[in-house]
C-alpha cells in the first residue's frame, strides 16, 4: 500500500488569521509530506505494508512509529479545522465536555493548559474511551492516544512548526485562536 497524502478541504489561506497561508504550506506541505514519504519508505517490503496506518501505529516503534504517527497525527489536525469552524460543539459531546469538564469555557482552559505545559514538542489530545468518558491527554513527540486504546476526537498541535512563524513562542495565543477554526461537525462525528 502506499499512502498518499490528502488534499486539504480548504485553501492554504482560509484558516488566516488563526494559522497562517505561510504555516500551512510549511507544515502540511513540507512536514507532512516529508512524514508520508519516509512512511512509505519504512514500510516497503515489510509486514507494514500492507497494514491500514492505525494497525501501524498500534503496532510499531522507533522510526516507523514516528512517521506512521506523525503522518495519521497531521491528517487528523487539519482535518479538524475549517475557515468556517469556531463556535462550540452541541448534543452528546456538549454534554459529556460540561459534565466532565464543568463548563465549555472551563474544557478550552484545561485543553490550552495541557498544550501549554507539554514540555518540548507533541501533541494535546481530546480523545474517548469505550464508554464516552473523555479525557485530555499531552502527548510528547508522535506519541497518540490510538496508542491507548482510546479513540481521538480532537488534536492541537504543539510542535513549534505549527505555531512559530505566525506566534513564536507565544504557544498559549496559538492554541487559543485555533478555537476560532476547529470545526465541532467533525468532532463531534467522531464521538
């Protein structure tokens, strides 16, 4: 199998002002590229070749690992986000978020504060168990809640090539502008 790496549903200025045409050319078509490519290189000629890429993930280490992870980690990013996202997520998800969490606005403070405080790179997770519990979750490096046996439902990217060009090292105003993009259709269709 190869894997190829999906067009974007929107141009790579339609997230502006929260992420940058700039950022998303680097970071979806330079560094996701580049992970797909090594993914396929890693892969060739190997009992991974054939595997959908969450089975590789679940299954795989060192270098395959972080390609296979990272490559799946982007897709999932970007395809959360929408020029016409922002708001806040309704039905079942509104619920568990406002049981579990408190409030909307309490949920968005613990979220920012978990990428916040990852020391490093990675990634913050929103992810479900078999249940519906939610849970927040950093993860360092490639690291995925797939990993876990959980089921993700939303990611912020914490990787300082996500947010440099447009914030620097301002971390806490990037992740709070991307709720202005995150398109709760799609996640609340994945809980």
């Amino acid at each position: 199998m190869i894997y190829t790496q999906p067009e974007l549903p929107y141009a790579a200025d339609a997230l502006e002002p929260a992420i940058s045409r700039k950022t998303v050319e680097f970071h979806y078509g330079k560094h996701e590229k580049a992970y797909i490519d090594n993914l396929n290189s890693l892969i060739e000629g190997t009992e991974y070749e054939d595997m959908e890429l969450e089975e590789i993930i679940r299954h795989s280490d060192g270098a395959l690992f972080n390609n296979a992870s990272q490559a799946w980690n982007h897709i999932f990013y970007f395809f959360s986000l929408s020029p016409d996202g922002g708001g806040e997520p309704t039905g079942d998800l509104r619920r568990q978020i406002d049981e579990q969490f408190g409030s909307f606005e309490d949920f968005k403070k613990a979220f920012v504060q978990a990428g916040v405080s990852l020391f490093g790179s990675g990634w913050v997770w929103l992810s479900k168990d078999l249940d519906g519990k939610l849970f927040i979750t950093q993860g360092s490096n490639a690291e995925s809640p797939l990993k876990q046996e959980l089921t993700p439902l939303l990611t912020f990217d914490v990787w300082e090539h996500a947010y440099y060009l447009d914030y620097q090292n301002r971390r806490a105003d990037a992740l709070n502008a991307l709720w202005k993009v995150v398109d709760w259709d799609v996640v609340e269709g994945r809980y």
